[in-house]
C-alpha cells in the first residue's frame, strides 16, 4: 500500500483526486491540506510514501512548501500537480528536487503510474510537459521571458500576481522587505514591465496565472 499525501486548497479537487486514487485499491491517503505551512508541518513529523503538492495556494504557497519539505527531508518523494504547464516552472520545479510534475488534466491511470514510479524512485513528468522541456533546450527563439528569472524571483512572482503585499511575503518567506523588493524590482527589469498590473498581465500570457484566478482575488 502506497500512503500519499494530498495538498491542494479546493475541498472538491482533494475529494475527487482521492477517489480516484483509492479506487486502484493500491493507494490509501492518509492526509489532506489546504495550505502550504500545514504541509510542512505534517512533513516534519511524519513521512508518506507520496506528496501530490498543488502550487497555486494562499499562504507560502506550493513551491515555497516544496522547498521547505525538501530542505529537512530531501529522501521524500514529491508530486507537484498543477495547471501551471508553461516553462520555465516545470524545469524550476524540479530542479527544486521534487520526484514528478503532473498537470491536473492528467488521467488517473497516469497519476497511479506516476505515483509508483516516485515510489520505487523514479522521476516522472507528463510526457507532454517533457516533451516541451526537452524541445526548449534546443530553440530559444520563442522562449518565455519568465526563463529568464531565478526559481525564488519566479516564486515572488507568484506570490504578487495572486495579491500579496511586500509586507505579508517577506513574513512568509523569512526574507526583509527590502530584500522582497530587490527582488521584485529585478524582475521589473528582466521582464520589461514597470508594475504590479503589467506583471499580472504578463503571468496570464505565458500560463503562469489564469484569469479566474485573478477575478477571483478581486471578488468577481
């Protein structure tokens, strides 16, 4: 029996991923979060076979938890399950460390594939994605300019397209505020954007936010 963790902040995804996951009679979860601190913490006392990490969450978020999780135990093994598809977040993830990245249209079949394969030690990615990572390394013409950030640049990133302050992520990341928007004005110039607004736009145009995601933290 496989024991997995699920971390995902929607009640209905967690409900509908775990049962699919328990119908192959092979997988049992034995955790659910919503957020990423609860992750960690659960992390720090006990040890599942399977993490399946969400990223997009309130909070720390999915990547910060992945790095924290991996910091104090690099042995365990890491699903990050994700609509995020576009470069460069598939290579960041997991040069990270995490064991496999999964898109949340994967079918079942592949995700119990996917969790026995981490489980015996082997790495997955959707063949898609892989596809995409390979083919990348070869032709930059039409790479995404969100290549050219640094894995906590793109995390900080993320943090602020969802509505985070300066403030409430330098608390979550153990970081000074200056240090927040050190890094956060680098990205301004790499990117070629002047704000916050332009920053957004630029995350829905190569897949790094969706727009209902956006709509949602303004209520609508």
């Amino acid at each position: 029996m496989i024991n997995v963790v699920l971390v995902d902040d929607h009640d209905l995804v967690r409900t509908g991923i775990k049962r699919l996951l328990e119908d192959s009679k092979a997988i049992k979860v034995v955790a659910e979060m919503a957020t990423g601190e609860d992750a960690v913490a659960y992390c720090r006392q006990n040890e599942p076979d399977v993490i399946l990490m969400d990223v997009n969450m309130p909070g720390i978020g999915g990547l910060e938890a992945t790095r924290k999780i991996l910091r104090y135990k690099p042995h365990l093994k890491l699903i990050v399950l994700t609509v995020q598809a576009e470069e460069p977040f598939p290579t960041t993830v997991m040069q990270i460390g995490a064991s496999g990245f999964l898109t949340k249209n994967t079918p079942p079949e592949e995700m119990i594939q996917a969790i026995r394969a981490v489980k015996s030690g082997q790495r997955y990615i959707t063949p898609e994605i892989a596809q995409t990572m390979a083919l990348s390394s070869f032709s930059k013409k039409d790479e995404s300019p969100l290549a050219s950030l640094s894995d906590r640049e793109l995390q900080i990133m993320m943090m602020i397209t969802r509505g985070e302050k300066v403030v409430s992520i330098s608390e979550k990341l153990s970081l000074s505020s200056k240090t927040v928007n050190s890094y956060r004005y680098r990205m301004f110039e790499k990117l070629s954007v002047s704000n916050d607004v332009e920053l957004t736009h630029l995350a829905i145009r190569y897949g790094l936010l969706r727009t209902d995601d956006v709509q949602l933290k303004h209520g609508k």
